[in-house]
C-alpha cells in the first residue's frame, strides 16, 4: 500500500528553571569576586569572528575554595546566539547568561529587567482606534497580515467583521509601554539600556525564523522613547487579545549593542563574541568552551543582583555526558552536581531508580508542559491511494476510548508521576479549561460499541474488524494501521507496545513500523511529544468538509479566556484537533538527577 508523507514536528523543552534554583538556593558566598570581565571591541574593517571575551586579569588566590556546580546534560550546545536557533543544550547555559528579562513561574510572568509588567489598568497597555485606508498593512479576521485592499476582511472598531471596499476603516491599534529597570548592566560593566532591546529587534528581522517573523510583521513600531522606555505598536486590526498573557512575546531580549553592533548580521552566527561567549547580564559569563567536553560559566561581578549574594555560586560548569549510566557514575563520585532531563530520555530508568533507591541520587521530578500524543493520518500531503481510516469521528473516539492512557503514564515514565492530559494545556495552567472538555476516560467496550455504529465489525471472527458500509473504503478491507515515531526513545517504545496491545482489544490491527530518524511519519498514525504552548497546533487537511463537518461541537479549551476562544476559528481546509479525536495521553515529567548529599530534601 503507498503511504504518502506527513511531518509532525516534535518539540522538547527543558524546564532549566529547576536548575537554576539549585543554584540560588547553595550555601552563601565570602566577600571574594572573580575579575570583571572585558570584551575586546572589533574594529569596523575586522572580522565579526574575531572578537573574544577576556578576563582583565588574573586573579589572586582566595582565602576560601571557589564554591562551584557542574551540570551533566547529554549533548554539548550548537551555538550560544539567540538569533541562531540554539538548541536544548544551549539554553540551559543561556539561562545562566542571561537573567530573564520575562520570567515564567507557574505559567506567570514575572520581570526580571524591566520595573513592572505592563498592564490596561496602569495604562501601560492602551488600545485606541486609527483610520486606517487603501494599502495600509492591516491584520484580516484570520489574524494574518495583509495590505488593505477592496475583498479583505477585517473587524472593525466595533469588533464587527467587515469587508474592506474604498474609502476608510476604523481599527483598533495596541500600544504597550515596557519600563526597563535602571540598575541593569552587562557582564564588562556597560548599562543595559533600551537601545539594547532595539538593537536586538534590529537583528531579528535580518533571520528568517518564522516565529520571530510572526511578531515582527505584526508590529508596526518598536520604539526607544528614553534611555529606559520602549513603547510597542501593532498593525491595526492585530487583537491581540492574550495581552493579559502573551503580551511580552512582543519584547525582545536585549543584545550588546557597544560590542556587537560593528559587526554584520550573518557575521554573528560565527564570531566567537556572540556564537560562543555571549555577553550577558545573568548572575554568570562564560569564561571558557572546551569543545567537545565543557562549558565553564563564571560568576558576574556586575550581576545587578549582587547586592542580594546572588549568585551564591562562583563558578557553574556543563559538561557533555550523553550516557545515563557514566552520568550517574560521574554524580556518585562527585564529578557531577545534576543530571539534567535530557540524559534520561530514551534510556532505561532502571539504573537511574536504583541510583535513587540506595541513595546515591535525589530525583527532582515534575510534570512538564509537553504533551504526549497520538496523531491520525486522517489525509496523506501526496494525495495517494491510502485508505482513510479516521474519517469517521466516531473512530478516532474510539480510539481515544481504546488506549489505556493511564498505563502509558506510569509505565514510560516509572522515574516520576506523568499526569494524563485532558487538554494540551496542563491542569495547572492559568488558562486551564480542561473541565469543560468531555474526558475520554479508558474504555474499549464502549469503543467497541463505536466502531460497530461506524461499520467496522468482525465478522469472520478473526480478531480484527473489517469494513462493512464504511464511505470511502471498500468492503471487507481490515482495519490494520501502521503506527510510526520517533527513534531511539524507550518509552516511545513501551508506549508503542501499549498501544498495539490495546487496540488489538478492540479489534484494531496496529503495525509498528519502527521509527523514524526524521521524524517523517509515512503511516497512519504517529506517536510524537510536543512542548506546551496555549497555541494549538495545525494538522493535516481533511479529504472532505470543512473542520466544522467532522469535529462534534466541543467546547475549544477556554471559553472565557480571548487568548484561547481566538483559536476557535480554523483557518479554511484546516483542522485543530481536540481531544475527542487526538487522544492525548499525558504530560511527561521533567526529571532532574541531583547529588544526595548536595540537593535539599
């Protein structure tokens, strides 16, 4: 059978925020202080690579012995620029460099760099009405952007949609004011200024990445009105109506400016100032890269929270072990100080629970903000001869029904309780509104009772169900699909075993065509993670109907948020799948391995 290719694309975060606690929370430092640290400046005709960051100089010997952290993570970062599409690895250490400038904690945000976060009732955020004519850029009624011309549709000041014709349009326009803090510096002592945050909206718009380029075409202006104050302006007609949450996706992390701003876009990915030792102003500087091995951070004398004792560590170093059970070797003798998540993924835990039951280890778990799930091949991107076995929605609930979500949990993630996922956005999300969504709970003799209603029956009693009456697939053809994921995961693999197990019970044929190094699923479904956003994915078209013709009328996971309600309108040809047809089966825990002795309890 020709199957054609669809993508799901996976995404892994690390929550480094666990990391950095253990960092804030070791024992205090003495008064000694590592050396300011002084970046040389490239000339206008020299090289971007060449720039370097050095210590100004050597510095005596300390009455007390550096307190220092080593952190074991599996593989060693792409790059240190943040316009450069840092991997897993390099974030970690980022999050040591810089501090911020936005915060999350509990889903909240919080400022780091800047006075306070905006908000309607302080008039930091303002909302106002602009006449808005032919050719203008505007955002239509499907939040894309576009140059107003006769046929676009928009919402007016009214919040009515309309459709453009001649003449004018009255629109409302979103400005937020962002008061950074006074009191922050880079790590050579220069002050951090809004000039900064402008310089490095500057450099966005000279990358191609499609999320920075989502928020650059929705802004009209992005201004330094003082040495303190930046003021964002959005294209009419852009509701941005998560401001209440999502505002600070329009605030751009600061860049060095004074040290950088010689040097040519494209020429950054390379320099050593900016792919490797990035000026920052978080409690640590990079002090040294030992390719291959490990990335020493030292602590940054002109942290702007010095005052407080923070950081109360003098020198934080990574380094790469890919390997679970030499990491855990490496935590019992002292050589390293955490393991962080992304050495345990795809490894048996087992020696990872022994090292915690003798106590050698402290496991620090939580659940994450991924998601596991289960995707339906529902219309191949090729347009080939594939049957369309989750057509029906009655199926793809069946399904749901089918899959002992509760076993995946507990047996792919045995080193720490994963919670079963009723909405992609977790239980203690502000905008949580999994209760109002119907809850597919384990039960193959009413998934059974489904895949009758829709046709599929057995009735040569072979185990498997056939197609009887079923549109679009002729009759008699078994209901056998082919399951493909991502490789080198074992717990994708024990899900995978789960999921042929349990749907076998429901009559329900699942192939496992192994994984897949690409992460190019050819079958009909796919077992995949995808990292927590309140913004729901877009999947594969249907082959018939709008969304509206296939999905029951569910509620989407917030009624009441604008954040979320927004999301209801599925663009055209596209389908957002809620869960009563993409069972969704839990939010994976973020596992960090800490030294016994080291970790409080």
């Amino acid at each position: 059978m020709a199957h054609g290719k669809w993508v799901v694309v996976v995404l892994v975060f690390l929550a480094f925020g666990a990391i950095m606690a253990v960092l804030l929370i070791a024992s205090d430092l003495d008064s000694w202080t590592l050396p300011t640290l002084v970046p040389s400046l490239p000339s206008p005709t020299q090289s971007a690579a060449a720039p370097t960051m050095v210590p100004a100089s050597t510095p005596t010997s300390p009455s007390l012995p550096l307190k220092e952290f080593t952190v074991c993570q599996a593989f060693e970062p792409n790059t240190l620029f943040i316009y450069g599409g840092p991997s897993r690895a390099a974030r970690n250490v980022l999050e040591a460099v810089y501090d911020g400038p936005i915060d999350s904690r509990a889903y909240q945000p919080q400022p780091v760099t800047l006075e306070k976060l905006p908000s309607l009732d302080d008039g930091d955020i303002a909302v106002y009405t602009v006449e808005v004519e032919e050719g203008n850029r505007v955002a239509d009624v499907n939040e894309g952007v576009v140059d107003l011309l006769p046929g676009a549709t928009v919402y007016n000041a009214a919040g009515q949609e309309v459709t453009f014709e001649s003449g004018v349009v009255t629109m409302t326009q979103m400005m937020v004011t962002f008061t950074l803090r006074s009191n922050v510096t880079w790590a050579d002592g220069h002050p951090l200024t809004a000039d900064d945050f402008l310089y490095s909206f500057e450099l966005a718009g000279e990358f191609d990445n499609p999320n920075l380029r989502f928020f650059r075409e929705r802004t009209a202006s992005y201004d330094a009105v003082g040495e303190y104050t930046l003021v964002w302006t959005s294209v009419p007609g852009y509701r941005d109506t998560a401001y209440s949450y999502l505002y600070f996706l329009n605030f751009y992390p600061p860049l060095p400016r004074h040290v950088w701003g010689v040097a040519q876009a494209d020429q950054l990915l390379s320099a050593e100032v900016a792919h490797r030792k990035p000026l920052g102003w978080g409690p640590f500087a990079v002090e040294k890269w030992v390719e291959g091995e490990r990335i020493t951070l030292v602590r940054n004398p002109h942290y702007f929270r010095a005052a407080e004792g923070l950081p109360h560590l003098d020198r934080v170093t990574f380094r790469f072990v890919p390997d679970l059970r030499q990491a855990l070797d490496m935590l019992a003798a002292g050589e390293c100080d955490l393991i962080t998540q992304d050495v345990v993924e795809g490894e048996e835990p087992s020696a990872l629970l022994e090292a915690a039951e003798a106590g050698v280890v402290q496991l620090i778990s939580s659940a994450s903000s991924e998601w596991e799930h289960l995707d339906f091949g529902i219309e191949s991107a090729t347009w080939d001869s594939r049957l369309n076995y989750f057509g029906d929605e009655r199926v793809r609930q069946a399904v749901a029904m089918c899959i002992d979500r509760e076993r995946i949990a507990d047996e792919t993630f045995s080193y720490g309780g994963a919670a079963i996922a009723h909405s992609y956005v977790a239980a203690e999300h502000p905008l949580y509104a999994g209760y109002q969504l119907y809850q597919w709970d384990y039960n193959p003799p009413g998934g059974s009772s489904l895949l009758d209603e829709a046709g599929w029956l057995d009735e040569n009693e072979d185990g498997i169900r056939e197609a009887h009456g079923v549109a679009g697939i002729y009759n008699g053809a078994p209901f056998t699909v082919t399951l493909f994921t991502t490789g080198d995961d074992t717990a994708r693999e024990r899900t995978a075993d789960i999921l042929v197990e349990n749907l076998a019970d429901c009559g329900i044929g699942l192939a496992w065509g192994g994984n897949s190094t690409w992460r190019s699923f050819p079958g009909s479904t796919a077992w995949a993670r995808r990292a927590g956003s309140i913004f729901p994915p877009k999947f594969p078209r249907l082959r018939t109907g709008g969304p509206r013709a296939i999905i029951p009328a569910t509620p989407a996971p917030s009624t009441t948020q604008p954040a979320m309600r927004r999301w209801t309108r599925c663009p055209e040809r596209t389908i957002i799948l809620w869960y009563t047809v993409r069972p969704s089966a839990s939010f994976p825990v973020t596992c960090l391995s800490c030294r016994s002795t080291l970790c409080p309890k």
